[in-house]
C-alpha cells in the first residue's frame, strides 16, 4: 500500500468523514466522487493510486473511513490527544509502527462492529490507560473474538455458584491466551464453569463499556 504515512497523519483530521454515508454509496462511487480529494491525507493518499486499486483495496478504504468515523467520534483528553498527533507528526518511526497495526487489524477484521470498536481501544492506549504491548494483544484478542460472546463477560465473572472460589487470574490470562480468543478460561476439564482472564474483562471495559475509570 503506497503512502502509508497519509493514512496514519489522517487520524487527525477531526470531523472530516462525518459527511460520509458508509451505508448509502458504495465505495466504489465514493472514490470516484472526488469527496476523498478533500480530506487532508486520506485523499491524498487514495488519489496517488486509486487508478490501480483493486477490489481489497477498495474494501478496505471502506474499513479504514468507518474506522476514522467512530475515532473521530471519541472523547480524548486535550493533553494526551496532542502528545500522540506529536509523535505520529515528528517520529517516523513510531508513526510507521502505529500505522502499520492500525491498518493489519483494520483490514483483518470482517465485522463491521469490531472495526468501529476497535477505535474505542485505540482512544485507551492514547490515554496511556494501556502500553502499547497490552494494545496489541488486545487487538489479537478482539480480532479472534466474536463480539456477541464478549458481551457474556460481565454474566461470567463471578465465583458464585462455581466450583473454584479463588483463582489468580494474571497467572491463568497467559495460560488460557494459548486457547481460542484468550478470553477466558475453563479451570478444570471435569468443570463447566468457565471465568474471565485479565485480556476477556478489559477488552469488555474497553471496548464495550465506555465508561472507562
């Protein structure tokens, strides 16, 4: 993909594809209305090779507007919003790294949810709520998870009525990230009682309950 440092500068471009109907044009009709040319960026970067697109490139400026929508949608404090649009601007290496991950979860991700979410877990880490390791293997986790599933996490983290009262759950989230999503884990295999690991209950606070503390 060619200027890949245009669409990482994009994030910064507040309110500038609120004017875009994801649902109503298809993408194809976006590119050639010429409403791309006029965000700062994002256009330039569609333009420079949107005669040579193919189909997944064109799906996926689709993913990469919804998920700049919701982004621009998020409220970041004003101090940690402007010391991360510093560093993408003047490290190129950092702006490269966060680019580079936005754009292969973005484009791995096949539900519409997960893409407009996947901003609220961007908006954490920006508020250094979570390190940047942590974001990726939350970013892992939201990619293998269905979402439906995760809405059951707040259901299952409880010890009542469960066979294992106590249990550590920063020993059993490295454990338990070896199987399916990561989310949570079955303690024993004569057990049907399953809990949240540390990944399954702040994917939910971050992803799903935005009333982050």
């Amino acid at each position: 993909m060619k200027n890949i440092d245009n669409f990482g500068l994009s994030l910064f471009n507040k309110d500038s594809t609120k004017k875009i109907k994801l649902n109503e044009i298809d993408i194809e009709e976006i590119i050639n209305s010429g409403i791309l040319d006029s965000i700062p960026y994002l256009g330039d970067a569609i333009s420079s090779y949107k005669g040579v697109m193919n189909l997944r490139d064109k799906i996926f400026t689709k993913k990469f507007i919804r998920f700049l929508q919701s982004f621009e949608n998020q409220t970041i404090s004003e101090k940690e919003y402007n010391d991360f649009k510093d560093r993408i601007v003047s490290d190129k290496n950092y702006r490269i790294k966060v680019t580079e991950t936005l754009i292969e979860y973005i484009d791995n991700f096949k539900n519409t949810n997960k893409i407009e979410v996947y901003s609220n877990l961007l908006t954490a880490y920006i508020e250094k709520k979570i390190t940047w390791e942590y974001f990726i293997k939350l970013s892992e986790c939201l990619e293998k998870v269905d979402l439906s599933y995760l809405n059951l996490i707040p259901k299952i983290d409880t010890t009542d009525g469960k066979e294992v009262q106590n249990y550590d759950e920063n020993e059993t989230t490295g454990e338990a990230n070896l199987e399916s999503s990561g989310l949570a884990i079955r303690m024993s295999v004569w057990s049907s009682d399953i809990y949240p690991t540390k990944y399954g209950k702040d994917l939910y606070r971050f992803v799903i309950n935005n009333n982050i503390e």
